[in-house]
C-alpha cells in the first residue's frame, strides 16, 4: 500500500490516543448577617484527576509520502488529560458583636499519565513540506489542575471579627511513558 498525500492538512499514517480531563470541583458561598456571634464557613470542592491515556501503536510496511506543510508521515502520540480545577470558596460575616468566617479552597485535581508510543516502520517515508517529521511519536502526560481560590471576611460594628482564608493546592504533573 502507498499513502501520497498533497493536501494541505496533515496526511500520512496516524494514531492518537487522549484522555478527557478531569472535573472541576465545586464552588461553595457562605453569608451570615446578624446581631450577635456569627460564624460563617465555606470549603470548596476537590477536583478530580485527569485520564491516563492508553499505549499507542503503528506498524507499516507502506511507503509513505507527504507534501504539504506539517503533514508527517508517521504521527503516534499518547496524551494523558488535565486535572481539573479546585472549586472556590467565599466566606463572609457581617453584625455587631463576634463575627468569624473560614474560606478554604479546593485542591487540584492529578493530570492523568501519557502511555508509550510505538513505532515500527519497515519501508520508505519522504516528507516535502515545511515542519514535517518522517516520524512524530510522542508520548504526552497531563499537567495538574489549579488549586481553588479562598476568600474569607468579616464586618464587625463594635466587637471582634476573626478570618481565615486558605486556597487550595494545585496538583502535580503526571508521568509519561517511553518513545520506541
């Protein structure tokens, strides 16, 4: 079989396998309004982990040609998904005497992990066009998702007003896999 491609989009033998990315956690709001102690918390929800993606193959024999700009040959990548984003949280007290609020955000979610890409070739490929590989395999992990903001805050009239406000921690990158 011979792939011979002039086309403007990438052309050639193609495999690529992606994970979706995670879900964003939840936001939370919380108010209090009155005369005497009040206290009002919110805590944001926690984000969940991309997908790891799966291994990728490609084996051929054919020759491959392609012209057109970026069109490679051969293209195997691995792509693992984004970890979502912690959910906010807002806190708030307003009154005359004791007023407390607490804000903590939601933590990141793990960016899922790229597996390996493989490519077995046998045969001629030629590529004409500006940015274009002969074989282009990559094997690409998710990046972590963005920790959830905090903001937490107190109106007091003649009394004391005590906040806390935290975010959330954003999550580290995910593995790759090897390239054979």
């Amino acid at each position: 079989m011979i792939v011979d491609c002039a086309v403007v989009e990438p052309c050639g033998k193609a495999k690529r396998k992606q994970q979706g990315g995670g879900g964003n956690g939840g936001y939370a709001v919380s108010a209090t309004v009155g005369n005497d102690l009040s206290f009002a918390a919110a805590i944001g929800g926690v984000a969940e982990g991309g997908g790891n993606s799966k291994q990728v193959n490609v084996e051929t024999s054919s020759a491959v040609s392609t012209y057109a700009r970026e069109s490679h040959a051969i293209f195997a990548q691995s792509v693992g998904g984004g970890g979502g984003t912690g959910g906010f949280a807002i806190a708030g007290a307003a009154g005359n005497t004791f007023r407390g609020s607490l804000a903590i955000g939601g933590n990141g979610g793990d960016g899922g992990d790229g597996e390996r890409a493989t490519v077995r070739k046998s045969g001629t490929l030629f590529t004409l066009g500006d940015r274009s590989y002969g074989i282009l395999a990559q094997s690409v992990g998710g990046g972590g998702g963005d920790g959830g903001f905090a903001v937490a805050g107190a109106v007091v009239g003649t009394g004391v007003a005590v906040t806390f406000g935290l975010g959330g921690n954003g999550s580290a990158p995910s593995d790759v896999d090897e390239l054979t």
